[in-house]
C-alpha cells in the first residue's frame, strides 16, 4: 500500500496561487498531491485523473514514478484521461493521428505518462495500457459519458498555452459551456506546438484539427483542479491567468478559478514578480 499523504482540497474562488523554485520542484510537490489522490479514494473504485500532453507536466509525471516506486503504490486502479488528440483526415473523416506520429496524445499517454508511472513498479502495480483514454471524434459526448460513468475526475492536471491561455485544444473565445468535441485547431495554438513539438518543420505539419474536452467538461467533471504554469517562455500566462477571479474566454486556460480545489502552480521563471498572498 502507498504510504498515505494527507491532502484537503478546499474550493476557492479565485484560484489559490504557489510559485516553487523549479520546474522540478513544483512536480515533486504535485506528484505527492497526485498519489493522494489515488490513495484517499474509495477501495476497489477506479481513479480519473485528467492528463495534458506536452512538456509542462513532464517532470510531474517523472515524479510521480519516483514516488510511486519509493512508496510502493499501486496504480493498477488509476485512469488516466487524456485531454485531446491531434486529428487527420481519411477518406473524407477525421480520425485520430496515427499513434506512431511524435505530436499524438495516445504515443505520449503510452509512452510518456504509463512509462513513467511504470518504470519501477512491479507489474501488479502498474498502470495498465487499456487506463489511458482518449476522446472519441466519431462520438465526442461519449467521452463525458464515460467519465461520468466511472464517477468523474479525481483531479485534473492542467497547463495553459503560451501565447493564447488555451487549455487542451479550446482557443480563445471558447465558451465556458463547451463540451467534448471536434475543434479547428486556432493558428496561435498550432504556433505554440511548433515548441512543444519540436519534431515539426514547419507550420504546415502541425494538423489543423483536434478532439478535445470542453471548458465545461474541467469544471463540471473534476472535483479538483491544479493548472502548472513554468517558464520564463510563460510568464505572459501566469499573469493573464492570475489577474482573473473568473473566467475569461478571451483566455481558457482561467477556467481554474471555476473549479472545485482550483490551484494555480508556477516556478519562478513563469511567476516574475508576481506576489503571492
């Protein structure tokens, strides 16, 4: 059994703000809110936690494998719910990317996420293949469905774009009832991949569509939130986001501050000379 951490979440409007030394740091400090979760909730119920690709959560997940071996966790009841996939175009439909391209959802959950969960549990352990999930573009509203299903979202880790504040693929001007669906990926988000993508040429690699959860999904589906902001590349966003108590279309990612738990985690090249309170 994963030695138990004691963690309280408490809904706050607006989100709660933390500024930690490094990237590396912060993780170390949401991992262990992470494996509380998984530990504080009801034996034998499976545990949904909201997943985002891309580098911002990185060292999170390496962090959360470290502390899972040294703790001997069990992660065999966990489920990791990504929050979108890139989309290609197929005889006319769009469907998911090839799982073999290095910008997809699904290789990243597989690869980058379940590898690190795993990599030094014992097999009963471990975090299965079959507990990362994707939204569905043939059916979108399934994926809320599923979710709610298996009891809603434990915690949903969140990272906002650089240039935009997008939150999964939801671009500026989302509104804030929007629901799992198929979206035309917004030019300033297809920019940002270029970064978190390095692997793409140009800007007419990146797809120009995407399946994605809703801003109404994070808020309505999670009964706890925390949004990671690190970078001085981001340092834009932590300010858009933190100088919000609501919503703001006009940048998605401060739907943080309508969710239940809603944490804000930043290091301090993201942070600059933001206060904290």
């Amino acid at each position: 059994m994963c030695a138990r951490k004691s963690l309280v979440y408490h809904r706050l409007m607006p989100a709660s703000v933390e500024v930690h030394n490094t990237p590396d740091a912060l993780g170390e400090v949401l991992a262990s809110a992470v494996l509380a979760a998984v530990q504080d909730a009801p034996a034998h119920q499976p545990v949904l936690l909201g997943c985002p690709g891309g580098r911002s959560l990185s060292p999170t997940y390496q962090a959360i494998g470290r502390q899972a071996a040294r703790d001997s966790c069990d992660l065999s009841r966990l489920i990791v719910v990504m929050m979108d996939e890139y989309l290609s175009e197929r005889d006319g439909t769009l469907v998911h990317c090839s799982p073999r391209a290095h910008y997809s959802c699904a290789r990243f959950g597989l690869e980058q996420i379940r590898g690190a969960f795993n990599k030094d549990l014992p097999p009963v352990r471990q975090l299965p293949a079959e507990s990362v999930w994707l939204p569905d573009p043939a059916d979108p509203e399934s994926y809320e469905r599923r979710i709610a299903a298996a009891g809603g979202i434990s915690l949903f880790l969140l990272a906002s774009g650089a240039s935009d504040g997008h939150v999964a693929f939801n671009p500026p001007g989302t509104p804030r009832n929007s629901r799992t669906r198929v979206i035309p990926l917004a030019d300033t988000t297809r920019k940002d991949n270029l970064r978190t993508f390095p692997d793409f040429g140009s800007l007419d690699e990146v797809p120009l569509h995407g399946v994605s959860i809703g801003i109404a999904t994070i808020a309505q589906l999670s009964r706890s939130a925390i949004l990671v902001i690190t970078g001085a590349h981001k340092r834009f966003a932590a300010r858009r986001v933190t100088a919000v108590q609501n919503y703001d279309p006009d940048w998605p990612s401060t739907i943080i501050h309508e969710c239940a738990g809603g944490r804000i985690l930043l290091d301090q090249e993201a942070a600059g000379g933001i206060t904290v309170q």
